[in-house]
C-alpha cells in the first residue's frame, strides 16, 4: 500500500507483493494496512485544515484534503504564502505533504500528485494545458479503466483530450467523460465542507433564493445574534467565524473573517462579516445560509473601569480586527524585545494582541528609531582603531561626520555559532552638517583581523 522514503530508496514500491519486497530488503520492517484507522487520520487533518487554511475544507480519500481557498486566501498573504506555509506546518508535524493551486478539484487534485515538488500553482484560467502531459490516474479513472486505456495506447491525459469524446464515453461508460469534464470546469464539482460534531452553527433556509447585498447583510445580522446567543450558553467567543451561502446551482460561496481575541459582540461581528459581503457572488440567489464559530474560546469577563478612579485602557482589538480582515493577519503585528545584544536579533514580531513578553530592549545606549533590514555598506574614512569616521558615503552621497558618539563595543553570540567566536562590532553615532544622525559600526576592533573585516556599515537612522 505504502512504502517511506528508505524502501523506496532500496527499490521497493507502493503494489510490490511483500514477499518479493522482504527478499530484496533484509530486514524489512512490514506493518499491516489500517484503511479505518488512516481514514480517521485524515479526517483529523481535514479538521486542522478546516480551522487554520480555510472554511470549505474536506477529506480527498486515500491520501488527499481538497481545499476551497477562494475568499480566505488574502488573510494568508496570498496563494502563494498560503500554500508553503500549509506544507510548512505540516512538514513540522512530521507529515510530508505536496500541494497544488488550481481553478478545479481535478486539475489540482492531478498536480499534486505529478507535478508538485513540494508545490505548484496553475495560472488562473489554465484550461486543458497544465494536465496535458500528466498520465491517466491524474484523472481519478478506476484502475481497470485506467489500465483498458493503456492498452489502446493512451498514456497522458492529453492524449485523451485529443479525441473524440462519444466514441471514448460509448466504449468506457459515462465515468470517463464525468472526469474529464470535471478536470476542465466543465462540470461543476461541488466540496462537501466537513463538520466538526462539536461545531456551534447556525443556519437560515429561505423559501425563495435571495441574491442583494442588502437582504445578505440582514439575514447575517439574524445569524449573528443567534450564533451569539449560542456562544453565550457555553461561555465562549468567536475567534474566527465562516459564512457559507449555499446557492441554487450547487456552489458554495464563502466568507471567512477573524479576530485577535475571542468576541461575542453582535454588532462587531456583524460589521465584520457584512464588509466581506462583496466577496459573495449570489449567482442565481442563495437558498441556503450557514454561520459557524470554527474556532471559539472561553471569553472571559472584564470590569469596566470607571473614570472617577481611573482610566480605561483604549481597546483597539477592534481596529485589529478589521485590519486583519483586509490585508490579512500576517501583515498586522507589533514589534517586541528579544534578549539579545546583537541589533537585528533583538527584536521580533508578534500577533497586534499578544500580551507583553516581558523582555526590554537595552538601555545604557540609544537606538535608532528605523533599524534597516540589512545593514548597508559605507566608505569612511577613520583613524584605527577606535577613532570614528570624518566623512562616510552612502548610497552615493558623501556626507561629513560633524559630531560623533561612541564606540560602543558589541560582541556576537558566540554560543550560537562557531562563526562569530571572535567578532566584534564598534558602533557610533555620527551626525552630519545639516543634523541627520545615523548608526554607524566597524566590523571588528581595528586590530586584529579575527575580529572582523574592518568594513563600514551603516545600521540605522535616528529621528
């Protein structure tokens, strides 16, 4: 059924019979299959999926999680952003994964498993080209089909499309022609999402389809305050809620939005998913509308201060939020201090709403407002070896140094890397004729070439 990278390495094949495969390989570790116990495993998964990638996720048996990515793509930073960090994640669990982006269940369902090392992303509208040249299982043929068709000579997809469709549909059965047209878009596809048992839902049927923004905007209202009237009995909040509209034709148009801290604000919830509503395309009306909480987390309880004895600290999770939900959560962080002594090192981005670290940046010399993201190399012109410079140029411009601050001597972590056992770096601040500072170093003491290369870099720019 399945074989790991060392099997495979020494020969060995997913349909070998296992007799022949503990001949080759001596010692070959042989497990019995369990279909019930990996059907469960990827259940599991499809759940994962479900509440960190998207809200239209569900399991592609044996091996595979199809994903409706549309309208939830923009919170990852992108296609592109989204899918390695999926593989990533899972690369971290231990699970070994390849992903495909494409306009069809079938296009990608073919890439990922041909193509993909580990990813691939088809441009939109890429029609027949991208699966032309992949071999029939891209298709999703039941193996005695797949195996007739080789017989005839038909070995890639391509070669498939280039016929006559009747005659393949009356020698093979109607399957054959479902998939290809399913593979081109042909024929609609639908995902069924996976629910959780324990999944807070609410729902909305209407007796006639509705498609205006305005009547979409009501009903989520309604299913707001009833999903919140749920979230209420159980003590919890909101931290990322999907809309589902179900339309006539079979298709599922959704919505996802987040928020930084658990809510069961009805009006603020409401907002957020009604700024998402030009993201839905009713097509010819919606007959069915589904709210979930797809991740909720106890919410608790907050006194309000009041003015006569102190002042209330600004809640801006609100701002995040809507933040978030437009450019992506990704792109919404604040910086925070790490302990360490090497600049670019010392600071690190964490979620807008995460409470403080508890580290502090050093204190006993300034640092620049703007830290550039790689320090830049300048010429200057110094006296060695702890004199600073009397003129730099950077970026083309010379500029002379008026008044200068320092050295302040900063060593590398040398227990992080053998590399920098011995460097150093001298850090100045230098400021020029018309009052602009800069944060200016030497790699190294001036004296000894272990320390460094005696380079000028600049670092920094003060306000």
């Amino acid at each position: 059924m399945a074989a790991d990278a060392a099997a495979q390495a020494a020969g060995l094949r997913p349909g070998m019979p296992a007799a022949k495969a503990q001949v080759l390989v001596s010692g070959l570790i042989v497990q019995d299959a369990d279909p019930i116990a990996d059907a469960e495993a990827l259940e599991r998964l499809a759940l994962w999926a479900l509440q960190r990638v998207a809200p239209i996720v569900a399991a592609d048996p044996p091996d595979g999680i199809v994903i409706d990515s549309t309208g939830a793509d923009h919170l990852h930073g992108g296609e592109a952003a989204m899918i390695e960090t999926l593989i990533g994640r899972l690369a971290m669990s231990g699970v070994t994964a390849r992903g495909a982006i494409a306009d069809t269940w079938g296009a990608a369902h073919a890439l990922a498993r041909f193509v993909a090392d580990p990813s691939v992303i088809a441009p939109a509208g890429h029609g027949a080209a991208v699966i032309d040249p992949l071999p029939l299982a891209g298709l999703r043929l039941p193996p005695g089909m797949a195996a007739d068709l080789r017989v005839l000579g038909f070995e890639r997809i391509g070669d498939l499309l280039a016929q006559p469709r009747a005659p393949l549909i009356l020698r093979f059965g109607p399957e054959l022609g479902r998939r290809i047209n399913q593979a081109l878009g042909e024929l609609a596809e639908p995902i069924e999402p996976i629910r959780p048992a324990d999944l807070i839902e609410v729902q909305r049927t209407f007796a006639e389809p509705i498609g205006a923004a305005e009547t979409i905007a009501r009903y989520v209202g309604k299913l707001v305050a009833q999903l919140c009237a749920a979230l209420e009995e159980k003590a919890l909040g909101a931290r990322r809620l999907d809309l589902l509209c179900h339309r006539v034709d079979n298709r599922i148009e959704a919505v996802r939005v987040g928020m930084a801290q658990p809510v069961r604000d009805i009006k603020r919830l409401t907002r957020l998913l009604c700024d998402q509503i030009e993201q839905i395309d009713p097509g010819f009306g919606i007959e069915l509308m589904a709210l979930a909480a797809t991740i909720a987390e106890p919410l608790q309880r907050r006194q309000i201060a009041s003015s006569l004895i102190e002042v209330a600290t600004p809640d801006i999770s609100d701002l995040v939020d809507t933040l978030a939900n437009r450019v992506g959560e990704r792109a919404i962080y604040r910086a925070a201090p790490v302990a360490s002594d090497v600049p670019e090192r010392s600071v690190c981005r964490i979620p807008a709403m995460s409470p403080d670290t508890g580290a502090t940046w050093p204190s006993h010399w300034p640092r620049p407002i703007r830290l550039l993201p790689h320090p830049e190399r300048i010429e200057a012109i110094a006296l060695l070896p702890d004199h600073p410079p009397v003129s730099f140029t950077w970026r083309g411009v010379r500029r002379r140094v008026k008044r200068a601050d320092g050295p302040e001597r900063i060593h590398a972590e040398w227990w992080k890397r053998d590399a920098e056992l011995a460097a150093i770096r001298d850090y100045f601040r230098v400021e020029d004729p018309s009052g602009e500072r800069y944060w200016i170093y030497r790699a190294g003491n001036g004296e000894d070439p272990e320390t460094g290369s005696h380079l000028w870099y600049l670092h920094g720019v003060f306000g």
